[in-house]
C-alpha cells in the first residue's frame, strides 16, 4: 500500500508518530540538560557562575560551528571525521598569513583553503566512490601532519589588531563565537528545512538511487556538503586561533569526536535521510555540559575519554532504536 492509498486520517496519524518521535528525542534532551544542570550547580563548585558560562559558551561554539554542517554530511548518509585536524591546521594558516598580509587576507585565504580540503574530499566520494570515511580519514592524516609539519609542533604567534581582538574576545558581553554559531544555526536551520538544497540532502539521505532517479544531482550534493564542513571548520580555526593568540598544528585534537557525538546525540540518524539542527543544538549543549561538569569534578583526563565513548556508545544504541521504530512506523 503507497502513500496515495491511505485515508487523511491514516497519513495525518503516520506523520503526528513521526513527529512526536522526533520531538520525543528533543525533549529527553532538554530533561537530561536541566537534570546535568541541577546536580552539577550543587556538586561542582563554580559550575554556575557566569565566567563558567561563558567559557561553557565559547567551547559549545568549537563544536557547534562545525556541528551544523556535520548534521547534512550524515543525514545525507557520509560521514567526516576531518574536523580536528582541518580546525588545527586552519588556525595554523590563519596565523602565519596574518603574519604577512593582515588578519583580513589571511581569514579569506583560509576560508578557500578549508573549501579546497573540503570539496577534494567530497569529490573523491563523488566521482571515485570512495567512503567518505576513507576520503576524509586521509584528509585527517594529512592536515594533522602538515600543521605540525609548517610549526614544528610550536604555536604560531596571532598578530595583535583589533579585528583579532573582537573575533578571540565579546561583543555586548557574549563570545564572539557565540554569535557566530547561533547566526550559522539559523542559517543551516532554514537551509535544512525551507531549501531545494536542504531537501536533497534527506532525499539522498533516505533513498540515493531513488534520489537520483528524481532528477538529484548526489555528485554535486556531496561535494558541496563537504566543502561546507571544509569551510566551517576553517572559520571555527580562524576564531579558535584568536581566542588562544595563536595557531597550533596540536588545537582541537578529538574534536571530530565530541561533533559527531553531538549530532548522533541530537538524534541524527547515522544511516542518514533523519536530523534536525535543534536536535544536534542540543547534543552540543549535552556535550558541552558533560565535558565542563567532568572537569570541575577533578575527573581524570584519561576518565573523561571513556565516560565521552560510553555516551557515544549509548547514543548510537539509542539511535538504532529510533531508526528501527520510525521505519516500522512508516510500513505500518
């Protein structure tokens, strides 16, 4: 029986399960962030005072910048884990460049140089079928090494101007990054939901054959949703290298972890076609919470690796489960 073949009733009841298993998942995320909230301000001294919001703050913007484009990369069913590296190494260009042109020409040349690591590594999945997890996997290798490699494995000095200033420091009280990250989850949200552009990705996502027998283009969906993240994960270097007054080839190490954990977390579904960017908004919050309260608990830095793997862990159990009860639905 086809979708053409069921009463209003019947479509109105499927879409109503869908939709309140989505918003299910969304609320459970806000329940777990208000309980992290409640036991940590009372057993992790300093947790909820504002200099430690506002830090919690700058580190959700390391990983929510790069998170947005992440969430289309797996609802279109690839994956990229290049983020730590690209990160690293784009705060490496962006502080030797400044050192010779200016912080402006330095940003734009490091913006086309993430577009450049990001579309080589889309294109290698589009036209040579190569897994997107190999694809990036070698971009991770290579732009780990070559950050070390230009630094000798030493920060690379950010010169002082104002525009560095601004970018590493706040405006009207709140990070900078802050802003950019919620101005980039509005954006990534209304391309998600209201764009040609956006329903491609799911449709690519949840059926690739059937998408490219609709007319698709999945060659040049891919190349653009990792040339995305090559460019997001540029402009997270770039405010990284500011807020630290440097670049280093050694920065954000495991980053591409706590992104993808974000996103699995809000609910993105790693076999691709479901996500919504508020759901991966609140897995960055989740995550962000998690790391800061381990830290003001004294746990071990060793700990807090495996307390990180075990949530992603569970996560992806609780995805699977997910996955399998929203497609039961849609065959009932």
């Amino acid at each position: 029986m086809t979708v053409l073949d069921t009463t209003p009733e019947q479509r109105r009841g499927s879409v109503g399960r869908i939709f309140r298993g989505r918003s299910l998942n969304e609320i459970g995320l806000v329940a777990a962030i208000v309980v992290l909230y409640i036991a940590l301000g009372s057993t992790a001294a300093g947790f909820l005072s504002l200099d430690n919001q506002l830090g919690m703050l700058r580190d959700a913007a390391t990983v929510g910048i790069a998170a947005w484009g992440v969430t289309l990369v797996i609802i279109a069913g690839e994956i990229d884990i290049s983020i730590g590296p690209a990160v690293a190494f784009s705060s490496v260009l962006a502080a030797k460049f400044a050192t010779g042109m200016g912080l402006v020409p330095a940003i734009l040349l490091t913006l086309v140089a993430g577009a450049a690591w990001g579309a080589l590594a889309g294109w290698l999945r589009a036209r040579f079928d190569v897994p997107s997890f190999i694809a990036t996997l070698g971009v991770w290798s290579a732009l780990g090494g070559l950050g070390l490699y230009l630094t000798d494995a030493l920060p690379v000095v950010l010169p002082e101007s104002g525009l560095a200033t601004v970018l590493g420091g706040s405006v009207l009280g709140i990070p900078t990054p802050v802003i950019v990250m919620v101005v980039l989850f509005f954006v990534f949200a209304y391309v998600a939901r209201y764009t040609a552009y956006g329903r491609s990705v799911y449709a690519v996502g949840g059926n690739a054959p059937a998408a490219r027998m609709a007319g698709i283009n999945l060659s040049r969906i891919r190349v653009l949703l990792f040339l995305t993240t090559g460019v997001l994960s540029a402009i997270t270097g770039v405010l990284l290298a500011a807020r630290l007054g440097s670049g280093n080839g050694g920065a954000a190490s495991g980053l591409e972890f706590d992104v993808i954990a974000a996103v699995v977390i809000g609910g993105t579904a790693l076999a691709g076609g479901r996500g919504t960017m508020l759901g991966t908004l609140l897995g960055v919050v989740f995550i962000t919470v998690i790391s800061n309260g381990l830290v003001l608990l004294g746990v071990d830095s060793f700990l807090q690796n495996v307390v990180r793997g075990v949530i992603i862990v569970v996560a992806v159990l609780v995805n699977v489960v997910i996955t399998k009860r929203a497609r039961a639905t849609r065959e009932s």
